[in-house]
C-alpha cells in the first residue's frame, strides 16, 4: 500500500532503521494494513542486496504478489535470481508435518548459511502466522517458537517480521506473543517494546501466568476506566458531536447532535443513507472533506444544516480527519456548534446599523430638498402674482405647486423614516383628524374613489402627534387607492376594543383600552409572502417609477412611536383591511 507525505517517510525511515538480528512483531487489523507494512520492508532488503523470504498462508500467496507487482516491484525477476523466496505454510512451518518450533528454528538456520554462502548481506524473513488459525497449536508452542527466535536471532546475521492477525487470536494470546517481541508496530511506525519479556521467563508457567494475569487484569481495568471518561465526556457534551465517513456515512453521533438535528434517537439518525442529507446544499458537505482532507483538519467552519422538520440551522465545525496507511482521509470526527441564534444576532444588528446609516442619509437629503422647495414655492407665488387670470400659464403654475406639493409629502417621508422630525404628543380625537383630513387631502385621492366612514361617536382619545397621525392617514388612503386601479370605494372605520386576558391570547398584546382604526379597500388583494415584507423599507408592489416603497415603513415606524401597531387583513382578490391600534387615553 503506497504511504504519502509524512506517514509514508516515518514508515520507511523506522523500516530503514532495522538491522540483522532484529525481531519484529505485527499485529494488523486488515490484509491492507498488513500489506502497507510487509511489502516496504521486502523491498528495502531487495535494494540492499539481502535475501528475502516471504512465507504466506497458501489463501493469501497470489493476493501478496498482485500487491507487489501493482507497486512496481520486479517480483518475477527477484525470484527467479533467487534474491526473492515466496513460500508457503507447507513449504516452511509445516515442511515436515506439524508445526514443530525446532524444525522451523533449523530451516531458517539453513536459510542463513545457504543466502550467505550465495553472497547475500542478510537473510530477512517475513512471516504470516494466519495458518495457525486453522491448525490451531496451543499458545504455549507460538511462545516456545518465539522464545527460541530470540535465541537464533542472536547468534544468526538474520532480521524477522513475525505477523499475527487481529481477529485471529484472543487478546491474551496476543498479549503473551506482544511481550516476547523487542520489537513493535505502533502507530504506523516501529517501536522498542517496552512491555518485552525475555521469553524464558514466561516459559516458567505457574510465576509468569500469574504475573500476565494480573498485567492484563489490570491493563483491562485501564482500558475500561478509559472508555468510561470519553463515553461520559461524549454523551455529555452540549455541543454535538458527529463522526462520519468520506462518503456521508455516518458512524456515531451523541445525544446534543440528535437534539438539534431535531431526530428523536440515534437509531433514527443513523438510518439517513449519508451525512450529505443533512446538508442544506449536499455539494457543501463534499467541499468540507475536501478542505479536511487537504488540511487534516478544520475550525469553526460554517455549513447549513436541515433539521428533520426542514428549518435551517448553522453550525460551526470543528473537526480532525482520520487516515487510512496510504495517508488518506477516510472519516472525520467533529464537533457541532450551534450557531443559528448568533448568526440571527449578527444578521438583525447588521440590518440596524444599515438601516441607521439610510435614514441618516435619507434625513439628510430631505433638509436639502425641503429647501430647494421652498425656493421653487417661492418662485410659484411670485409668478402667479404678475399673471392674470385668464393666463394659460395659471393652470401651468398650479400642476408646479401640485408637484411641489407631493415632493414636500416625499421629504416628509423621508424625515420621518430618518426620525429628524420633531414629536410633539398631544391628546387629540381621532374621529376630527379623520374629518379634518378628508376635506383638506380628499382632492388627492381622485373623483373615481369613494371615501365612506363608520366612526364611533364615543372614540376615545389618544395621545398622538397630529402631523404624524395625518401621514399615516394619508399613506393609507393612498396604498387602498392604488390597489384599486380604475376607482372603488375605501372605507375608513374608527371603534373602541379592550384587550382583556381573554382576547389577549388570541391577539398576543398587552391588555387594556385602545382606539382602532381600520382602512379598508377591495382591491386586488396581497398573498401572506406579500404581507410579511410590505413594511420592509423600499419595498414597494407599484411599478418601478411609481412608488419609493417608504410609505408602510413610515406608517411603521410611527405606530411604534405611539406605542401601537398594525395588523393586516387580505388575501389575492378580495381586497386588504389595514387595523391600526393606538393605546387610549383619560384626558382630551
């Protein structure tokens, strides 16, 4: 198995480090990791010049040199010069019946003597021991074997692998055939093995079984207080914690993982086909193992999650990759911040301090224009004043001052939107203001429309600014004359409503008396998605040259001044009901 990087250079450089008389022992998970071990260290005694023998279990014979021959190695040539032996279990441990550990002591001293007589450096031997698998020799006979190796391997210019599958042996078996080895594999590298016994010792039954029991008692009661921390420290984070593969598959996830991905088990989450799902944009999740492969890890990296009801959430990701031998990534282990609510912070106090700036702006703006208006006024009235009558330009002067007049309303606006001008509460009764307001604006909303009224006589008043109470009014009639394109009727109503405890769960407001104000069209109508954003500022449904899109955020922003607020009624085709409440007040 080719290892990249830096993984593939402390490999080799550990491999390189190994001499004649060296003893080594593998215990491998998988035939790939086996093979990511095995196949550097034949190749580094090829390239020294030593003799190497391969012994392979008669299953695994053809596998080991297809892997050989797919990492350039000139397998045929080695062999057939005789720098190279591939053997089997039959041709070797088993050459002369069963596994008897002189016998195999007395081939590999043949080995020697015939690879040094051939004007071969060493002899280097590499060694499946799967086939006992099957034979099964009791464990006292593989430590005698590796016991007397030791012996041989002092006196013999001869260096060894001995390989042990994982899955093939029990763990105390493997324990005792680890501490007769000096040396290790560890971690992709090779180790002096601190835990080595000389062999003769555990030979001595009765002392070394007790001894090795109660090492591993103990190594057992390590490992399970171990596993008990990091399941603790995992099933009690807050954080969510999710480990998955390259492909999405995922392999575990804690319980804060589940809760805010909104799954109610585990169970459930890990029915999910990939991680991928999970993702708002799949593509995203691919271009985070992309980024994790190429750095082997990641920090505070954002991506849309989906919850299982559908609504977004934004997590921050922090996470290491884990390697396979070759050096590539194969699965991450991450953590999961929830980051929704910040980012939401984030997003509204950037809406505000925008929105600041366009009202500073628009304030700004409307000062100038309110005086270039009133020069523009000026010049109006001087004119009219030279002209007679009868002069054609009379009605010429009176569209000037009509448009002088909506330009004003728009500067207005845009005080209003930048919250320049000045407040000025006072009781007043709203009922008068609707009146008032009809007989001086009325001309504004065109001989098509009908204005009715259904007023209370008993309103209540409020405290409001006048002017300000005139704008909302006037912004309204105008949005229901407009939504009525070709004329129609616009109804203005006023009534009292006490919100008590009752009717506060349904309208979701602070008890007590207010005055409502309701206008009415039936005109085309708004769907909700349209309701939703009609007070955003600039958003406007006219036609682009026909609308700035600030008259309902004005209205808007002055209800919150008066401590009031709006609802809307509507639906596409049956017209719209603007309610507008205001908090009633004892003196008038």
């Amino acid at each position: 198995m080719a290892l990249k990087g830096k993984r593939k250079s402390r490999l080799l450089e550990a491999l390189e480090r190994l001499e004649p008389h060296d003893h080594l022992c593998l215990v491998h998970e998988s035939h790939e990791e086996q093979l990511a071990a095995i196949i550097p260290f034949i190749r580094i005694g090829l390239e020294r010049g030593e003799k190497c023998i391969y012994i392979a279990d008669s299953n695994t014979t053809d596998s080991v040199l297809t892997a050989m021959r797919q990492r350039d190695m000139k397998v045929d040539a080695e062999i057939e010069s005789g720098a190279l032996s591939v053997l089997t279990e039959q041709d070797s441990y088993l050459k002369q019946g069963g596994f008897v550990p002189d016998r195999m002591i007395e081939f590999l001293s043949a080995a020697t003597t015939d690879a040094l007589n051939n004007g071969f450096k060493t002899l280097r031997v590499a060694g499946e021991m799967t086939w006992i698998i099957n034979h099964e020799p009791s464990v006292e006979v593989l430590i005698e074997y590796e016991a007397k190796l030791n012996h041989f391997f002092a006196e013999y210019a001869c260096l060894a692998m001995c390989q042990y599958d994982r899955h093939g042996f029990t763990a105390e078996a493997l324990i005792d055939i680890i501490r007769v080895h000096p040396l290790v594999f560890y971690s992709n590298t090779v180790c002096r093995n601190f835990y080595y016994v000389p062999p003769d010792e555990l030979l001595e039954q009765e002392a070394q079984k007790g001894s090795a029991g109660l090492e591993r008692e103990k190594l057992d009661s390590v490992l399970a207080e171990r596993e008990r921390k990091y399941r603790a420290l995992f099933d009690e984070s807050k954080d969510g914690i999710l480990e998955s593969t390259v492909n999405g598959r995922i392999i575990d996830i804690n319980p804060a993982g589940i809760e805010m991905l909104g799954y109610s088990s585990k169970d459930e989450v890990m029915k999910l086909v990939s991680a991928r799902e999970l993702c708002k944009k799949p593509e995203d999740y691919d271009r985070y193992f992309r980024l994790l492969s190429r750095k082997g890890f990641v920090k505070n990296y954002e991506m849309y999650l989906l919850r299982k009801d559908g609504k977004p959430v934004v997590v921050g990701i922090t996470s290491n990759a884990v390697f396979d031998r070759e050096g590539k990534a194969v699965s991450s282990r991450g953590i999961m911040r929830d980051m929704t609510s910040q980012r939401l912070l984030e997003n509204q106090l950037f809406e505000s301090q925008k929105m600041e700036a366009a009202g500073q702006l628009s304030a700004g703006v409307a000062h100038d224009f309110n005086n270039f208006l009133t020069a523009i006024d000026g010049y109006i009235d001087l004119a009219a004043l030279v002209l007679p009558p009868e002069s054609p330009a009379v009605e010429d002067l009176r569209e000037a001052r009509a448009s002088c007049d909506r330009a004003a309303l728009l500067a207005r606006q845009l005080l209003l939107f930048g919250h320049q001008e000045y407040v000025e509460m006072v009781p007043v009764n709203l009922n008068q203001m609707i009146s008032d307001f009809l007989k001086v604006f009325g001309r504004l909303i065109g001989s098509n429309y009908v204005v009715q009224t259904d007023l209370d006589e008993d309103l209540d008043p409020i405290n409001a600014d006048m002017g300000h109470i005139d704008q909302v009014l006037m912004n309204l009639v105008i949005n229901a004359r407009d939504a009525t394109p070709g004329g129609g009727v616009i109804k203005i109503s006023s009534r009292n409503i006490l919100i008590d405890q009752g009717l506060k769960k349904t309208m979701a407001r602070k008890p007590g008396s207010y005055v409502c104000i309701e206008v009415r069209d039936w005109g085309t109508g708004m769907d909700d998605e349209t309701i939703a954003q009609i007070f955003k500022p600039f958003f406007s449904m006219k036609a682009k040259g026909k609308g700035t899109g600030l008259g309902l955020s004005v209205v808007s922003g002055i209800m919150k001044q008066h401590s009031g607020w709006i609802d809307v009624v509507s639906a596409p085709g049956t017209g719209s009901t603007f309610q507008l409440y205001f908090p009633a007040t004892d003196a008038l």
